[in-house]
C-alpha cells in the first residue's frame, strides 16, 4: 500500500484502521451479484475467470477421463433452453420417493439417502479428525433439519417479518412445483418444533459440551438413526461424535408415524429448495429473491456461467483442480510452497517445544519435523 491509499484526515493514533482504510471504503463499490467486496473477492473473482477458461476450453475431452466429467457437466448446466422445457420435471422421481414413505423407518432411510445427494438432512454428518485423538479421524453427527439459517429465526420478534417472508416463498415454491401451497404451514410448524430442540448460537461454541464420543447403538436411542447411517453408506460405522446430544434424543417427539404427513410435505420442500438452483428461470429466481435478496441483500443473481463454474466446483472440484494446478501451478512453484510450508512447520515446532507450560502429552503432538534446517534454505525471493 502507497501512501497515498492513507486518509490524512484520520490520524494512526487515533482510529488506524480508518486511517488505513477510510477511502477504499468510501471508494470501494459492492458488486451487485456479491454481499461484500475485498482483496480476497477479487482474487477469487480471478481464480473463477482462470476456471472458465480451462472449463470452455475442453471441449473434446476423451470420454472416461476427468477432463470429460468436468466438460459435460458444465455443458449441461449451461443448456439453458433445455432446462427451461424440462420446468419441473426433474422432481418427480423424488417427489415420488417421498410418497413412498409410509413409517418412520422409511422416513430415516430417506433421509440418509438424502445425505448422499443434498436434498435436505434432519441430522448433519461430517468426517473430521477427532479432538480426543488426533491421529484418528471420526464421524461428527449434528443439528439440522432447517430453512432459515438458526433456531432464533423461528423464535425472537427481531426475525418476525423474515418468517412471514420465508413462509410466502415456501409456499410459492411448492406451487411452482405442482403441489400444494397450504403446506406451507405445516412445514413451517414441523421446522419450528425442530428448531425448538437446535442448541443456540452461543452454546454451539461451547467445543466440550459439543464433544460427546458415543458408540451407534447407544446414540439411537429411541430413534433408530442407525438406519440413516445405513442409507447414507455408513453401516459399518460404529461410533461417533454426537455434537448435541438433546437435540438427536428430543427428535423422538417429532419422529412419530401421527407426523408422517408434515414429515412428507417438509421433505418435499427440502428437495426441492436443494434443487432449485438447477432448474428452471423461475425456481432460480423465487429461491434468490429469498436466500439471496431477502436475507443476505444481494440484489442480482449471478451470471449463470459463474453459476456454473461453482456448480462444477463443488461437486468434481479434485477434478478441476489437477486442470488447474496443470495450467497454472509449476512443478518450481510447488517446490517453493514446499519449502515455505515445511518452514512453517518447523518455526512452529520450535516455538510450541519452548513453551513452559505445556505437558509432556502436549509435546508428543510436536515431533521433531523430517525437514530440520529448511529455515536456513527458504529462497529469498519467496
């Protein structure tokens, strides 16, 4: 930064981030697709316009490789016209799954089902590594099942226009769907009763209260989330981390056959909000004007080629990444990342081994790095 991005109308003793700061943000501009602007935005902005061009630049991959998933993925998100003819369409095999659920059995297996494809999870499942042993990692099991983005939305007065909005726009997405837009409160009554057992904001940091190692069969409890498990592939798992205990045993209350039909008419919505962003102009729009303009005050939807490439991102990512890393990333630049990391690491090391105040089980976890005396070698021009 020059000089000259400094404001001299604020002094650095007296506000120095404004100092620093004060006429990028009086000049700086929000992009209208975007909630914020920033250094980090716009290098992501750049590293978007390097996937499309690798991305539109493959055409003619040879069928069976990577290179062609990536291709013909994209290509038939950005068929547009045949999107729009299709409308609806594309919901019908799930919405007819849905139907098909006659028990709480059938309820959990579609929902473990619906954990391998994104179409709406009461429980939310991760792999991580485990706080209690670092050297293994571990199945996390936590939360979900809602619309709005936290409990409080379904219960403090400050979110009452937001309800009454994200209602509106869950009925007109059923509609769009051919189904019946009275189930909107019904579903909204099935996610407050949800909500009503989610831990708040400020106990979801408590990271003890969340670590809560338990074997499958113990955390079933009186719901039988082992079938889940097996539905979503994870029959052989056999324990996990359940991050909050009361709200997977208070879902006992909800998961009853007498609440079947609010359970169908929640997991209809679910599917198809997930799946509103792949479908036709007018789920795209109605899903924005909620997730997008009503709640995060973005008022224009992105280009549908950035749709894209994000699409593409998400879902074959280690795919378009190795393209990436071909084009853009030298065997020399990864050397001296190497280096830079492995210096790192070491400075770490020597400074965590160092300190007075920590046991001798603490310092296991900082063995000596394979690449002592990298410091002396980092280039000086990295």
């Amino acid at each position: 930064m020059s000089s000259f991005d400094l404001d001299p109308a604020v002094r650095p003793q007296d506000d120095l981030f404004r100092h620093v700061n004060q006429r990028w943000l009086d000049s700086a501009e929000i992009p209208a697709d975007k909630h914020a602007a920033g250094a980090f935005y716009d290098l992501r902005d750049a590293s978007e316009e390097a996937v499309r061009d690798i991305v539109t630049g493959l055409s003619g991959a040879e069928p069976g490789t990577e290179a062609a998933l990536v291709e013909n993925l994209y290509r038939s998100f950005m068929e547009e016209d045949r999107v729009e003819e299709l409308g609806a369409t594309p919901l019908a095999p799930l919405l007819a799954e849905i139907d098909r659920i006659t028990s709480v059995a059938d309820l959990l297996g579609y929902l473990g089902g619906s954990l391998t494809r994104g179409t709406g999870a009461l429980l939310g499942l991760g792999v991580d590594s485990d706080p209690g042993d670092p050297t293994r990692y571990v199945l996390f099991a936590g939360q979900g099942g809602l619309g709005l983005p936290d409990e409080e939305y379904y219960r403090l007065d400050e979110h009452a226009a937001i309800r009454e909005e994200y209602r509106a726009h869950v009925a007109r997405s059923l509609a769009l769907a051919g189904l019946d837009a009275g189930d909107a409160d019904r579903i909204f009554a099935l996610e407050t009763a949800i909500a009503g057992h989610h831990w708040d904001k400020v106990r979801s940091r408590d990271l003890r209260a969340m670590y809560n190692p338990t074997g499958v069969a113990a955390f079933s409890g009186a719901v039988d989330w082992s079938v889940l498990l097996a539905a979503a592939g994870l029959a052989e798992v056999t324990e996990l981390v359940d991050m909050q205990p009361s709200f997977a045993t208070g879902m006992a209350e909800l998961l009853v056959p007498e609440r079947l039909d609010d359970w169908r008419a929640w997991a209809r919505w679910h599917a198809i909000t997930a799946l509103s962003p792949y479908l036709s102009s007018a789920f795209v729009n109605e899903r924005f004007a909620f997730y997008g303009t009503t709640l995060q005050g973005i008022p224009t939807l992105r280009a549908r080629w950035k749709r894209g490439i994000a699409l593409v991102e998400d879902t074959v990512g280690e795919a378009v990444g190795k393209l990436y890393v071909e084009r853009h990333f030298s065997p020399r630049a990864k050397e001296r990342m190497d280096v830079l990391v492995a210096n790192l690491i070491e400075a770490y090391r020597r400074s965590i081994v160092a300190l007075d105040w920590m046991t001798e089980p603490c310092l296991l976890y900082t063995s000596p790095s394979p690449r002592d005396g990298l410091l002396s070698r980092m280039p000086s021009s990295a």
